[in-house]
C-alpha cells in the first residue's frame, strides 16, 4: 500500500498541470467543452503510460498513439455535435486534420469549440502526457518529466496573448502543483530499500550527511538570491501587453470579385431572372414587413472603387452579440437560406446576424457581414438568426454624426474631387444644417434629377460619378443604376461632412426566390446614439426626374454693396408741358446735364464712403481680433480669421469639424488656388495646434504664442486672397460677411 501511494503523486501532479494548460487556453472560449476534452487527454494519456509501466518502452508509444486516435474521434464527434456541423465524422476529421492551426489562430474571440478549434489542444495535451509520463515515471526523470507540461502551458498562455487577463491563479497552482510532484517520495526506490549510507561508520555518516545538507542549504540559497535579483528584471519584461500570435497568420480573405460586388449590379440588371437564391423565413419580419438581405458593405473608397476592406475571423455558429444603440427596436428574424447561381464567398443574411448553422462562416463585426471561406456552391443551405434594429426615427432630425479617428475611414474624401460635386455637396449642405437634414438633401437631389436604367454602363470613380450627375442627358448622362445611385450619395455625403459607406444587398423578401432583378445598393449614414441609418435616393418611379440644370446653380458670394441692383422706380404718368420759362423775368434752374452730373457724382460718393467704412470696420475687426484680449483670445481670433478666409474663397469649413481636420482642408484649398504649389505646410498645423491648447488647457497660452497665431493667420489670408482676381481682392476686403457672421 505504501508504495502504491508513492508512485501517486508524480503522475496526479503531471494530470493537473496538463489541465492546467487546458484551463488557461479555454478562456478564449466560448464554453467548457475545450476544457473538459483537454483534461480527458492530460488523464488518458498518463494512465496509459502507468498502465504500461512493466511492457518494455518501444510499445509504449504505438498502444498510447491508438487510444491517442480513439479520444481524437471521440472528441471530434463530441465537438461537432456541439457546432451542429453537417457531415460524417471521416469528413470532419478530414477537414480538421487539414485546417486545425491556421482556423484555431484566426478564429474570432470567443472561439466556440469545433472540431478544428480542439484537435490541436486535444493533440498536444495527449503527447504531453505520453512524454511526461514516460519521463517521469519510466525513467525516473521527475524534473525532466515536466517540460513537456511546462511547453505546453506556455504555449497556451501564449496562444491566449492579449485576449484574457492575466492567469494568475492557474499559473500559482502549477507550480504549486510541481513542487508537490517533486517534495513527494518517488515510485523508484532503491532494491535494498535501506539508507544508502547506513553501512558507513557513524562518524563518516554523520559527515556525509552534514555535507549534504549544507550542499541543499547553499542551492536553496543561491536559488532565493537569483529570484530576488532577477524577479525585477523578469517582471518588468513582462508588464507590456502580450503578443498576440494571430497577427502573423493571414485571416480568411474574400475574392477579387467580392472586394467590389457593386461592380455586380450592372451585370445583374442585365440578366434579371437569374435566381441567385431561396428564402424562406421561419420567424419574424411580421411585424415591419419583409427583411432586407445584406451582402456586403463597402467602406473604403480611393477615388476609383468602392471596397469591402472586411477583416474576417473564423466563427463558430454563436456569433459575438453587440448591444443596439438606445432607443433602437429590434426584431429577430430566422430564414433558411438555399444558395442558386450565387457565386463567391460572401454569405448573405438579414442584418445583424446572431446564429449560423449549416455551414462553416467566418464574420467581420465591424461591418456584420459573412463570408463562407470554402466558397459558395449551388445548393448550399443554412439558416441564419438575426437581429434587424429599427432606430427610432425621432431621434434623427437631432442627432449628430461623430468625428475623429475612430471614423476616419468612412469620413475620408480621397483626392482627385471634381470641383463639381464639391460645389453641389456645398451647396447642399449649406441649405441644411442637421446632418440628418443635409443626408435626406442629397437622397432627395439623386432622386428628383435621375434616371433608373439597366442597361447603364458600370463603373464609380470620380470620372463616372461626375458624368451621372453633370453629363448631358442626350449624351447619356444623368442616368445609372443603383450602383451609381449609392456611390453618388456616398461620395457627395462625405464631402458635406457625413460619414457614409455603401451597402450591397437583394430587395426585402419574405418568402421565394431571390433574382438578380432584386439586387441593389444603397447608402447609410452613421448617427451618434442611433447607428447606421439607410437612405433611399432612388427615383420614384411614377415621377419624371427634372433637368439638373433648374437646380444646380452654385450659390455665389454675398454680393457688395456696389453690386445691389437699385430699386426699380416705376414709371408714372407722362406729365403736361409746362410752359417755357421766361428768360427775361426769372432766373432759370439748373440744366439736365447738370442734375445728371450732380446725382452720378452723390452717388459715388455715396458708395464710396460705404466702401471705405466697411473696409475701416474689416480692418478694425481683424485688428481686434488678432491684437485685443489675453492670448487664448487672441488665438481663437487668428482661427477665425482663417475660417472667415475660407468662407470667402468659396470653400467653407464646417461646424462639425475637428481643427486638424480645417487644417487640411485650408492646405488643400491653398494648393488648389496656386496650381498645386503649397508654399503654407505645417503652418495651418501649427494655427490648430495653438486652438486646441487654448481648449483643451485654458489659460496656459502666452503673449508669444498669441503673436504667432497672429503672424500664421494673416500670412495664410495674405497668401489665399493674393490668389484671387484683382476684382476679387477687391470685393474681399470690403466683403460685409465677416462683420455679420457669427463668431
């Protein structure tokens, strides 16, 4: 009995410590199931080798591989169940075999357990447990014997990186766990069984074991000193974030044809009884009518093509749940899918999907949309459970859109605008104010002026959207289809300051099939507190779209006071003759050329001095503004001046916009003006940095800095307005608009 409780300890430590490795690596799952399969490896593969302690070593390893295989399957089995994967189980373990690391390390966070995301722990907790053991126990090796559980933990906490907290816990345990292993008497005793210094004289003994222990005691020692010593060191190596093994492997990617299906559109318009799928909804879309099917959403735009720009992590049948924005009604929706002539790899569904089953996805929660990495193949069937929110719509004519970095992406206006639709966004934007307002603008502008036609030719880069929206309509102008449709909103959405993207989807359907008559796009603008909000600037098609021309008239400048028509004097009745004056008995008035004369003259007196007392009230404005006052005064004075300078040259900056984004803004308008020559670089950076430090940290600017934002502004105005016409240098300085804006 006693030698069997010696030989328990070494083998129960090496079981804990294998599942330990387990228990870390399943906190990135999304259920125990990992765990419990690792633990069932760490406990199978040490009895086995305890079993086998008496056969001789080389037929260890073959019995332990054989009920290595059967767990494997068992495992695969139970794991597939779980994901409710179609298929044999020959088929999946094919697959898993083929795909286990790569899908394991671009699996998204929480992993759910499916065969390829347990067969490599399950693996290698199983050869840890082989190895150890046979070391271990076979050899007598104890400390040896845990390196394989030591790698195996390691790279489990590896394999977690950044994505769980630190494992304390589990990592005190193991060692824990170890020392246990190693303080234990082992399995291996001597034959004799007896001291091995007994047989020696009392004194030698007594010698040799006072060696011994003083030998233990200096290791003891030298092994607390190194700790402490090295402890910091080790310590502050490690209070970095974790690397994280996933950004060396590539996710699964799309197609060339998927980066961009809204050049599809065309080609469907053109066959539009294709069948691409079968929909049949099992629950929901009772209560706000049919669901709109998503495809792809595009958020990336160079100026030549829309891209989906998507990046895809494995996902099991679970996917990760985002809470909707306050106010937002949702309603769930269950369909099943059946793929016809669909091609690619991108997987429609309703939005926001929650649950896939039946096949095999990976899924971009930025953007909500699916991808099947195998492809789509006719007869593919899976069903899909949704979320659709609706967002309260009485939010919107209030809400306001965000800014910064965080939506840069979807705010960004590549270069190479035409001036055109820079003027038309400007203009509308100008007419509305809520962001709302100016989105709802746009969509009703493309839906007044334009044309639906399939036989449109496709294509959105700037060339081809500037020939939709200004070309000749007998030329083939101002007419697409909804590729051109969305790509226009988006397009002209950002340049108004409205964060935009474009979606790629099939017409709300219940019940039926899907033809390519049903695809379209459409745009969205995002909404602080609401989310992504669709617009529809399709035409309507009982209405007749009016010429661009009654409309798209850019608003020019305020005009001076000397370009004011003067008021119409209406014409009264021809009077009577009045008799002729008597040269001999008065004095005659004054003559004709004389009063004409007279009233020119008054009159350009008249002008002038209006001219010159709005020039003296713009100089003493500027003067104010860049002289009066404490420093942040100052400051936020010399940005006005610039903000009024752009307003001026036609290109003004709007309210929602951070200063760095002014700033760029200012540069490009400089460099436009000068023929691509911008002699003003980091100088408007400069101005924006000294407003953001009177915001951020009031108080803190100097009469130095104030006289830098000084200097800055009027160079930038002095070099803006030195571009403009000698006319229009004119009408610049006695332009009345600064003295009436708001400031």
């Amino acid at each position: 009995m006693a030698r069997v409780l010696r030989a328990v300890p070494v083998p129960l430590a090496l079981i804990v410590m294998i599942a330990l490795a387990g228990v870390v690596l399943g906190r990135v799952y999304a259920d125990p199931l990992l765990t419990r399969l690792t633990a069932g490896a760490a406990v199978g593969s040490v009895l086995v080798s305890v079993a086998t302690r008496r056969l001789p070593s080389w037929l260890v390893a073959p019995l332990s591989v054989a009920a290595l295989a059967g767990w494997a399957l068992l495992s695969l089995r139970l794991a597939a169940a779980h994901a409710a994967l179609p298929g044999g189980l020959g088929e999946v373990a094919a697959d898993a075999a083929r795909n286990a690391i790569p899908r394991l390390l671009t699996a998204m966070i929480p992993v759910e357990p499916a065969p390829d995301t347990v067969l490599v722990p399950v693996v290698a907790a199983w050869l840890a447990g082989l190895a150890a053991a046979e070391v271990a126990l076979r050899a007598g090796r104890v400390l040896l014997g845990y390196l394989p559980p030591v790698l195996l933990y390691a790279g489990a906490l590896y394999v977690v990186g950044p994505n769980a907290g630190p494992a304390v816990g589990p990592t005190v345990l193991f060692a824990a766990v170890a020392a246990i292993g190693l303080a234990a008497p082992g399995g291996r005793a001597d034959p004799a069984g007896a001291d091995p210094v007994a047989g020696l004289a009392p004194a030698v003994r007594a010698a040799v074991r006072l060696r011994l222990f003083a030998a233990g005691a200096a290791g003891v020692a030298v092994v607390v000193a190194l700790a402490a010593l090295l402890a910091p060191v080790v310590a502050g190596q490690v209070d970095d974030r974790p690397v994280d093994p996933r950004r060396y492997v590539e996710p699964p990617q799309v197609e060339s044809l998927d980066e961009n299906p809204l050049i599809r559109i065309s080609g469907w318009a053109l066959n539009p009884d294709q069948k691409l799928l079968d929909v049949r909804t099992e629950a929901g879309a009772t209560q706000a009518g049919p669901p709109r099917i998503r495809l792809a959403v595009l958020s990336d735009y160079d100026g030549v093509t829309w891209r989906v720009g998507a990046t895809y992590r494995n996902a099991g049948r679970i996917l990760p749940a985002t809470e909707p924005a306050g106010g937002t009604a949702t309603d769930p929706v269950r369909q099943e899918i059946t793929v016809a002539d669909l091609t690619g790899r991108l997987l429609p569904a309703v939005p926001t999907p929650r649950e896939v089953s039946g096949a095999r996805v990976a899924y971009d929660p930025a953007t909500g949309t699916l991808i099947r990495p195998e492809g789509l193949a006719p007869g593919l069937r899976y069903t899909v459970a949704s979320v659709r929110e609706q967002p309260d719509v009485n939010l919107l004519s209030t809400a306001n859109v965000p800014a910064g970095d965080a939506v840069a992406r979807v705010l960004r206006v590549a270069d190479g605008a035409p001036e055109q639709m820079r003027r038309l966004a400007t203009q509308l934007a100008e007419e509305n104010g809520a962001p709302y307002a100016r989105g709802a603008a746009i969509a009703d502008f493309l839906a007044e002026h334009y044309r639906v036609t399939a036989d449109a030719p496709s294509g959105h880069a700037y060339p081809n959207l500037a020939f939709f929206l200004f070309g000749p309509r007998n030329g083939g102008g101002q007419r697409g289809t909804s590729e051109q449709f969305a790509a226009a909103f988006a397009v002209l959405g950002r340049l108004a300051g409205l964060p935009t993207r474009v979606v790629v989807g099939f017409e709300p359907k219940a019940d039926g099939p899907v033809r390519a008559a049903d695809a379209y796009a459409w745009p969205e603008v995002l909404f602080e507190g609401v989310g992504w909000v669709p617009f529809d600037p399709m035409p309507r098609p009982d209405e007749e779209p009016r010429p661009v021309e009654e409309d798209f008239r850019p608003k020019p400048e305020d005009p001076p006071p000397s370009e004011v028509p003067a008021p119409t004097v209406e014409p009264t009745a021809t009077p009577p003759a009045a008799a002729a004056p008597d040269r001999r008995g008065g004095q005659a008035g004054p003559g004709t050329p004389v009063l004409v004369g007279g009233g020119a003259g008054g009159l350009v007196l008249l002008l002038g001095a209006l001219l010159l007392t709005l020039a003296a009230l713009r100089r003493r404005l500027s003067r104010g503004r860049l002289a009066d006052g404490d420093p942040g005064r100052r400051i936020a004075g010399a940005w006005r001046e610039l903000t009024d300078a752009l307003r001026l040259a036609g290109h003004p900056a709007g309210a929602d916009l951070a200063a760095a984004e002014v700033a760029d803004r200012a540069r490009r308008t400089l460099a436009e003006a000068q023929a691509g020559q911008v002699p003003v670089g980091g100088e408007v950076d400069e101005l924006a940095g000294l407003l953001n430090q009177v915001a951020f940290a009031p108080g803190t600017a100097t009469p130095a800095q104030a006289d830098r934002a000084a200097a800055l502004a009027t160079g930038y105005v002095t070099a803006l307005r030195s571009t403009r016409s000698r006319w229009r240098r004119l009408l610049w300085t006695v332009h009345p608009g600064p003295l009436r804006w708001r400031r």
